[in-house]
C-alpha cells in the first residue's frame, strides 16, 4: 500500500491528536510575522475538528536529551520525543514553508494518531 494511503487508513481509524508544541510554534511565527493564523483560531479549531489537544509533559521534555542530533529545530525535536514517549506515530506534514511572491504560507500542524 502506498505511503499516502496508509497514513489516511491510520488517520481514518485512530484518535488524532494535535501538539501542544505545534500550537507554541504557530503562535511564535505568527508573532514575528512568518505566518498568517491566529493562534487562538487555530486551537480553537481543534475540537470541532475532531482533534485532540495533546499537552507537553516532564517525560516528554527529558525525552529530547535522548535524541540523536539528526535536526536542531526545538519543535521538531519535542514532536519526535512525544512520538517516543506516547503509544503514537508522528505523522508529518509536508509544507512549503515560501510561497511564490511571499514568506507566509500556509501552515499545518504535525498530528499525532492512536490507533483505540
């Protein structure tokens, strides 16, 4: 089965959860004017749309000290210590960060899926 369509058959039959840290790092683009979303609508959006809110935890936190050095991004690296520290897989998102014309894009959080 393809990559695409395996993750939409996980994605269709798991809870989806959305991190905390994705939420920090919309809000911190937005700040600086990377990015055009309101954090606020964005975390609101989550519930209605069947996401659930996944926190930062201690565990999740001390996790990253694990971690080989493959990328320096914080949020990167506290997504993949979440993905090790819960019973779920990281599904990534693929984004054009530039847009023709423009450094604003578009932006989609990282979800996490639990299979129930």
């Amino acid at each position: 089965m393809p990559r695409p369509l395996q993750a939409r058959t996980l994605v269709a039959k798991s809870e989806i959860y959305v991190s905390a840290a994705s939420i920090w790092e919309i809000s911190i683009k937005a700040a600086i004017g990377k990015l055009t979303a309101d954090p606020r609508e964005v975390l609101a959006a989550l519930g209605p749309a069947g996401f659930i809110d996944l926190p930062i935890t201690g565990d999740h936190a001390t996790q990253v000290a694990d971690l080989p050095p493959i990328h320096c991004n914080p949020f990167d690296r506290l997504l993949d210590a979440q993905a090790l520290a819960e019973p779920m897989r990281l599904l990534k998102t693929s984004i054009t960060r530039r847009t023709s014309g423009s450094t604003r894009a578009p932006f989609r959080p990282d979800i996490f899926a639990h299979s129930a």
